[in-house]
C-alpha cells in the first residue's frame, strides 16, 4: 500500500509540471485558433504521462531497457493524440471559418444560410441562433421599409394639407386687408375653422408622437362602457345631423373596463368622425357593445362600401387614408374635409397602451371597425 501511494506521489508531482507548463502555454495562444489549443491540450497529456512515468521511474530504479519501452509507448500515444488532435482542431475550425462567413452575409443585409455538413453540439447551437436572428432581422427590415413608406407618405400628405388651408388663409386675409372682401364676417368665420382645422391636424401629430415615443401616460379609472359609447354618440351627433348620417347604438352592454376616459373617448371619437365621413347621406352609422369571455368589444359599423382587401392590413398605419372610390359625395356636391390619415393610427396606439387590439373587417354595405379591450375584473 505504501508503495502504491508513494507511486502515485511520483506520478502526480510529475504530471502537475507538465500541467502547469501546459497551463502557460495555453494562456500565451489563447487568443489564437481552436486547434493551437486542441493540439496544446494533447501535447499536455502525452507530456504529463511521460512526466509521470519519468518521474516514477526514477524512484523505483527501473532498468534502462523498461524506460525506453515505456518511453517508445509513450511516444507513439503522443503521435496518435496529436494527429487526432490537429485532424479535430482543422475540422472545427473549418467549421467556423463557414459559420463566419454565413453571418457575415446576413450580418452586411443578406439572409442566413446554415453552412453545408455536421458540427459539434455548441456551433450547432450557434448556427440554429443565428437563423432565428436573420429572421427576426428580416422581419425587422420590412417593418423599417413600412414604416419609412408610411412617413414619407405621411410628410407628403400632411405637407399638402397644410399648403391647402395656409393658401386660403393667406388670400383672406390679403383680401380683408386690402378691402376687396365682399362680406367681411363671413371670411372671418372661414378662417376660424381652417384655423380649427390646422389645430387639430397639429393636435393629432402631437398625440401620435407621444405613442410612438411611448409617453402615452394612461390615467385609468373603472368606467361604465354604456356611459363612454352614450358620450361618444353625444358628440358625435352634430357632425352626423351635418352629413345626414343617422347614428344608432345598437345592443350597448354596461360593461365595467379600467380605461383612461379621455383616451378611450378620442378612440371612439375617431372612430365615429371616421365613419360619418365615409357614410353617404341617409346611411346609418351604428355603435354596439358587448361583452365576450374576458373581453370587451366595441364596435363601429359603417356605410362606406367596403374597403378593398389589400388596404386592410394597412388601414391603422400611420399616413393611411384609403382610396377617393371610399369618400362618398354629400348633399352638397363638396367632399367631406379629409383628415391626415392620423386619426385610426391614434385609435391603434391608445387601445394597445391598454392592453387592447383594434381590426377592422368588411361587412355588407360597408365596414367595421371593432375595439377589443380587457374587461374590468369582479
């Protein structure tokens, strides 16, 4: 027993120098390739056997002849172990000399291809995160090209509507001052309601910059559905009359929602002013509530025809206002002033401050637009 252990003693003084000198070693090509370190680690343990066996030879005065067999086994191990080794290393480090490339590609605005062949369980690992990556990237790519579209169409659309009121602004006022304007309180009313016009267009790009830089804060409160669908209707009902547009609440449950009341008045509010405008004279407009497992759904029922099926996926985007087949005609022969395509992106951004969704689907005659909210709890 005592031999054994003073073996061991031998053995293991030995193989911790070999260790120690490997540990250095791998420390100075640490920043070097895989197979530098591979082929250091099996150069370390044929040198720590070697060591071992060196040093246990010593102490037990083995012949010369027993130490060169073991030293020529040895030395055939540390052949073996080392070709493996750099056959390994060259494998792996082709390996992921191909992975580099391929996400170098995806990297400069391609798309990630797994390279051809097997890999180890860790750059399998790698490989399959990097797929998930491109396509979270390509997806993100098209959300950044919709959203550049939509501002540019918004900035061209907000530039035309501001140029429109300003010219007339500008006329009436040069006609008020050089005295050529026929009826003077009537031109003071006009420019009272562009002006209007130019405050609420700037009103509603202020509020959809606040949701678009997330400082929409909600005040919330618990509130009767029926009491905020009545108000909406309120106010909505001089526009309406205006239009010739009937307004109707149809089945309006008192349902309990913990909702900002400001904000959730300016949705159906938007929603409303949306759908009279698009409803032809004599048509119906008709607001509903109810209540579906642990949710609230409001909804707007329009006339306008419908909206064709490749607008629907864009109908909340920012910028958007449809085509001029989707703007009826009313009893004066003039167009409903046209927004600037703000008010159903304002809607899309409160109702999903408040945990909601909004959609919108085509309906016979016209289209509607339903607002989903949670429901109040107890």
């Amino acid at each position: 027993m005592k031999d054994i252990l003073l073996i061991a003693v031998f053995a293991l003084a030995g193989a911790a120098g070999a260790g120690l000198a490997g540990a250095v070693v791998l420390r100075l090509v640490r920043h070097r390739s895989v197979a530098v370190s591979l082929t250091v680690v099996a150069a370390v343990t044929v040198t720590a056997m070697l060591a071992g066996t060196l040093a246990v030879a010593q102490a037990m005065f083995l012949s010369a002849h027993d130490l060169w067999v073991v030293t020529v086994v040895i030395a055939m191990a540390a052949l073996v172990s080392l070709g493996t080794a750099l056959v390994l290393g060259r494998w792996v480090v082709t390996r992921s000399r191909a992975l580099a490339r391929a996400a170098r590609d995806f990297g400069d605005g391609g798309s990630f291809s797994a390279p051809d062949g097997a890999a180890t369980a860790e750059l399998a690992a790698l490989t399959r995160e990097l797929a998930a990556t491109s396509a979270k990237l390509d997806a993100s790519r098209l959300r950044e090209r919709s959203l550049e579209a939509s501002r540019r169409e918004l900035v061209a659309w907000i530039s035309h509507d501001l140029r429109t009121p300003l010219a007339g602004l500008r006329a009436m006022a040069e006609a008020l001052e050089d005295g050529m304007a026929a009826d003077p309180a009537r031109y003071h009313r006009q420019i009272r309601t562009e002006v209007e016009r130019l405050t609420g267009m700037v009103t509603d790009l202020f509020e959809l910059s606040r949701i678009h830089a997330g400082a929409l804060t909600l005040s919330t409160s618990r509130l009767s559905v029926y009491d905020l669908v009545g108000d909406a209707l309120s106010g909505a009902d001089p526009l309406a009359r205006a239009n010739g547009v009937r307004l109707v609440g149809e089945t309006v449950e008192a349902v309990p929602v913990e909702v900002d009341g400001k904000e959730m008045t300016r949705v159906l509010a938007n929603l409303l002013v949306n759908a009279i405008r698009h409803t032809p004279v004599d048509g119906t407009v008709a607001v509903a509530a109810e209540r579906r497992d642990d949710a609230v759904v409001l909804s707007v029922t329009d006339g306008c025809g419908g909206i064709p099926a490749e607008d629907l996926p864009r109908v909340f985007d920012t910028g958007w206002r449809g085509t001029e087949a989707r703007t009826p005609p009313t009893g004066s022969g003039d167009a409903p002033p046209a927004g600037a395509g703000l008010g159903l992106a304002i809607v899309r951004g409160i109702v999903e401050a408040h945990a909601g969704s909004a959609r919108v689907r085509n309906v016979p005659g016209g289209c509607r637009f339903e607002v989903t909210l949670p429901a109040a709890a107890g």
